[in-house]
C-alpha cells in the first residue's frame, strides 16, 4: 500500500525531463535568438560592414567613414531608445520626432525671443518634452485608448505648434554660436586617430547604455518587460501598469527633449522643419534591431544595432554610386523580414 502510494505521488522521470526533451539543437537556438534578440542584427550589421569593405575597400572600410555612419545615426538613436520603451509595453509613438523638434524649437525661442540663459532654456526644452510624453501615458494608461491613436494624435497636435511657435522661422548657426553655444555642445567634435566623434555620438552611447541598464537589472525594468508581455499577468503579479506606463510615456518625452538639444548640435541651428520622417526612422530601426512590435521582448542595444545597420547600408550604396532608391528597398525588406522572423522565433520558442 505505501509503495503503491509512493509511485502515485512521486513525479516521474518522463515528467521531470520533459524540458530538456522537449526541445531540439534547432529548438535551443531559436530559444536563444528569442531570449537575445540583438544577436541576429548584430550579425547583419557585421555582415554589412564586411561586404561593404570589400567592395569599396579603404573608402569605406577606414575610421573616418565608419564614425560618419555613428554621427549620421546619431539623432536617429537616441530617438529610437526612446521609441524602444514605448514598443517594450506592445505600443508605439508616432510623436516623438514631432516633439524632438518642438524641444529644440522651445529651447531656441526660449534663449533668443525671450532672453532666457540657454542653460535654463534647455531645461524648459527637456520639461516641455516630458509634459508630451506624459500627456500620452495618461491617455494610453488612465484613458485607455490606444497608442496608435493617441501618438497620431500628439504629432500632429505638437507638428502644429510647432509651426506655429515658430513662425516657421529658424535661428541660424552663426547666432547660436555667438550667443548661445552651449545650444550647440553635442556638434563639437573629437579625433582619436584617424576616427571624429561629436559629443552628441558620446552622449548616444552613454543613455543606451545606462537606458538598457535600467531595463536588465532593475525591478522597473522588469516590470516594463512583463507589462509589454502580458498586462494581465503583470498585475496579477502586483505591476502597477498604470504607473510603469506612465514613467516610459514620460521618459520617452525626455528622451526625444534630449534628442531635441542633439538635433541642435548636429544641425548647428534651430529649425522648425527638421526631422520630419524620424518617427518613421525610428520604427525602423527598432524593428530591423529585433524588439517585437509585439512588445515584451527586445533592447536597446538592438535599437542601435537597427539604426547602424540603416546608416551602413544608406552609406556603402551611396559611396558604390548606386541609386538611392535602392536604400528604400532593401531597408523595406529588412523590416518585413525582420517582423516575419519575430513573428516566426515567438511562435517557435512559445
């Protein structure tokens, strides 16, 4: 009889291995590729830059051009961190090069029409671009609408303010250099060897990594990844997912408020009509960088990955004197491809 009972209340061996069983060397792998989804741009992106250097050689394949393809994906970056938080919780901001300019519209005004100190003019730029992001997070979090709706919206509320603050009048480099430097900080430039990097490429190294930080090792983080995974689980779980979406909305504003002072530097003046397809840009580059429009799964790392593996493809084509249409095409079929491969490894690693 107690023998009898042990065998029915033990697990069995079958029972205890059946992960282990369950899963193939093909199985393993695309496991892995779903638990590190930069690996796969990452290997594009090396790729890239393998094939490129043999066909153009020296030009491309030197420390100028491949620090020109950092400083050309530099606003386009920093904005897709941003973009990659909201994606993280299965959103998506159609706002955020809407409110990256409008920053560096507000900062501009702020420092020549009204004659604020440029200092604290940035940081009304970075408060205005939270106020944005936050006001999404409360309707996408408290309201409940979705975020397709609400960030259509936001651009195309923030795109016509923009507008009109501006008079739709920009502030030229040779005033902000004479009046307001600092405005233009992340444009300065420093050589090491035969590389030039601008503060702004610096400073995009520096927020991915403190950005990407956040979300692997802190309960934040975390709960950003079980939000965008499956909400219901997640407050169950007690994640407060009205507050973590309103911190990423907000911290998203910021981001793209930060991303306004970089366009700054880079550009050398304040213009109204700067960055008008970077929300587009960014999508892409959060998309061809492996995080799922899905939401739950995905990096910054990967982020940036995506905005190299763009910034590559858009150089090599130019410098081999191909037509720049060629660029659209094949980053198109980067991101259909990329969306059916997540689509793909979910399923499989399910």
């Amino acid at each position: 009889m107690d023998q009898t009972h042990r065998e029915e209340t033990e697990p069995s061996e079958d029972f205890a291995q059946f992960e282990p069983q369950r899963r193939g060397w093909l199985g393993k792998t695309l496991y892995f590729i779903h638990t590190h989804p930069a690996i796969i741009p990452l290997a594009v992106l090396a790729a890239a830059i393998v094939v490129f250097g043999l066909v153009l050689g020296t030009r491309f394949f030197s420390p100028f051009s491949l620090t020109l393809v950092l400083q050309q994906v530099m606003i386009v970056g920093i904005v897709a961190i941003a973009q990659t938080l909201v994606i993280l919780t299965a959103g998506i901001d159609l706002s955020v090069g809407a409110i990256m300019v409008c920053s560096s519209v507000v900062m501009g005004q702020c420092t020549f029409r009204y004659g604020l100190p440029p200092e604290i003019s940035i940081v009304i730029g970075l408060a205005f671009g939270t106020l944005c992001g936050l006001v999404s997070g409360i309707l996408v979090a408290i309201v409940r609408l979705p975020p397709f709706i609400v960030t259509l919206g936001m651009w195309q509320i923030v795109l016509a303010a923009n507008f009109l603050y501006s008079r739709n009048e920009t502030i030229r480099s040779q005033d902000i250099a004479d009046q307001a430097p600092i405005l233009q900080f992340f444009g300065r430039n420093i050589e090491v060897g035969g590389a030039v990097f601008t503060y702004g490429v610096i400073a995009m190294l520096i927020l991915a990594a403190v950005v990407h930080y956040l979300l692997t090792c802190t309960a934040w983080g975390r709960h950003v990844y079980a939000v965008g995974d499956d909400p219901k689980a997640a407050e169950l779980a007690g994640v407060r997912s009205r507050n973590v979406l309103l911190t990423v909305y907000a911290g998203s504003g910021l981001i793209c408020g930060f991303a306004g002072w970089t366009l700054i530097g880079r550009l050398g003046s304040v213009s109204p009509t700067a960055g008008q397809l970077t929300n587009i840009e960014t999508i892409t580059a959060v998309v061809i960088g492996g995080t799922s429009l899905f939401g739950g799964r995905g990096s910054v790392i990967g982020s940036l990955f995506g905005a190299l593996i763009v910034g590559t493809f858009s150089m090599g084509l130019r410098m081999a004197g191909t037509d720049p249409q060629w660029t659209y095409l094949l980053i198109g079929v980067l991101i259909i491809v990329a969306v059916a491969f997540d689509h793909f490894v979910r399923r499989a690693a399910a």
